[in-house]
C-alpha cells in the first residue's frame, strides 16, 4: 500500500472508531429517552425542577442565560463558519475552509434528522421563560457548539497558536463556552440535561471525526513565554 493510500485508510479506521465511541455512547441513551426509562426520566425531571427554581432565586440568571444561548444558536453559529471559511480561503488554507464548512454542515443536517428520530417532547416549565420548536433530544445548539467551538479552536492551532499557554487558554475557553450553552438550555427550560448531554457529545465526536478526516495539525509549539 502506498503511503497516501495507508494515510487514507488510517484515518478512515480512526474517524469509524470515533463514530463507534459516539454510537456505543448516544444510542442507549437515546433508546432509554424513547422508552422513558423511569430513573432516566427523574433524573431529568429533578434537574428540570432544579433549573426552574434557579431561574427564580437567582437574580439576573435568566437573563444571562438568554444571552449566553447564543454562542450556540444554529444561525450565528453557520454565519460565523461561513465567515471563517470565506477568511481561511482568501489566506490560502482552502483544506482548513473546508474542514469548516464540513463540520458546520454535518452539525446542522444531523441534529433535525436525530430530534425527527427520538421525537421527544420539550420540557415544561410552570411559568414558561423561553420558547423552542421541534422535538428535544438531542440539543441543537449543544451539538452545534459543541462541533464550532472545537474546530474553532483546532483552526487557530493550526494557523496562530503557537504558545502553550495560549493553546491552554484557548481550549478552555472552548470548553467553557460548550459547558455554558449547554447549562443555558436547561436553564431555559427548552431541553433536559440528557439532550444536552447527548448534544456535546455528539458535537465533539463530529469536530474529532472532521479533524482526522482532514488530517488538520497544529503549528509546532514554541518555547516562549
């Protein structure tokens, strides 16, 4: 086997193991959402009832969250990929546009096509402070934060981020901004800690997959400080 070609079937074994973690890890609990799977679902009721009190006893909370919500809406989430896929072409990184476009795009076929799956209903707050369409499960802006924030972050690794401390900070930050979308949909009350669960883990399989898929590396790290 060549080596381009052996390059090609690595990471075609490394992306369908990747899938087969997602799979081994989503599928139950999808199944268990389809069957509501008792302890699953007071579990998420619990957390929904949590939620909705913290909404109330904490001042300015919801008003944070609805904010906050944002750094996953699917809208602002696709402009700011096209954006970045537009920038990366007009700086000669066509291979890293594309591993933009790709990944906003999956995210956003995948998550209608799984909440038309599962088919389940969105939770239901006493006193309703924020409106959502379409079925729950799985969280479209965790899914969708989850796939941008991480390629986001693997781009810069790839063109600007050198240092290690700002590869530190920057995959934090990532990290915060899925945690926090993914805690602003509960609060919200428009998803149950289960779809967002199943939204960021599916999202950052879909970054991995993509990421091995165009074999996207960092920039060696300097030493500076």
């Amino acid at each position: 086997m060549s080596q381009p070609a052996a390059r090609v079937a690595s990471r075609l074994v490394v992306s369908l193991l990747l899938l087969g973690g997602v799979v081994v890890l989503v599928l139950p609990l999808a199944v268990l959402v389809r069957r509501n799977w008792p302890p699953l679902t007071r579990l998420d009721t619990a957390v929904t009832a949590a939620a909705e009190r913290a909404g109330h006893d904490v001042d300015g909370l919801l008003s944070l969250a609805r904010v906050l919500t944002y750094l996953g809406d699917p809208w602002l989430l696709t402009a700011a990929s096209a954006l970045l896929a537009v920038a990366l072409v007009m700086v000669g990184a066509p291979r890293l546009a594309a591993y933009v476009a790709t990944a906003r795009v999956a995210a956003a076929l995948l998550s209608p096509v799984l909440k038309a799956i599962v088919g389940r209903d969105r939770p239901l707050f006493d006193e309703p402070v924020a409106a959502a369409f379409g079925p729950s499960f799985p969280s479209g802006h965790a899914l969708g934060a989850a796939t941008f924030w991480p390629v986001l972050f693997v781009v810069l690794l790839a063109v600007v981020l050198t240092r290690p401390r700002w590869r530190w900070g920057a995959g934090v930050a990532a990290g915060v901004i899925i945690a926090i979308v993914a805690g602003s949909r509960v609060v919200l009350g428009v998803h149950y800690l289960s779809d967002v669960l199943a939204g960021v883990l599916i999202g950052l399989a879909l970054a991995a997959i993509c990421t091995v898929a165009f074999e996207v590396r960092g920039r060696p790290a300097d030493s500076g400080r």
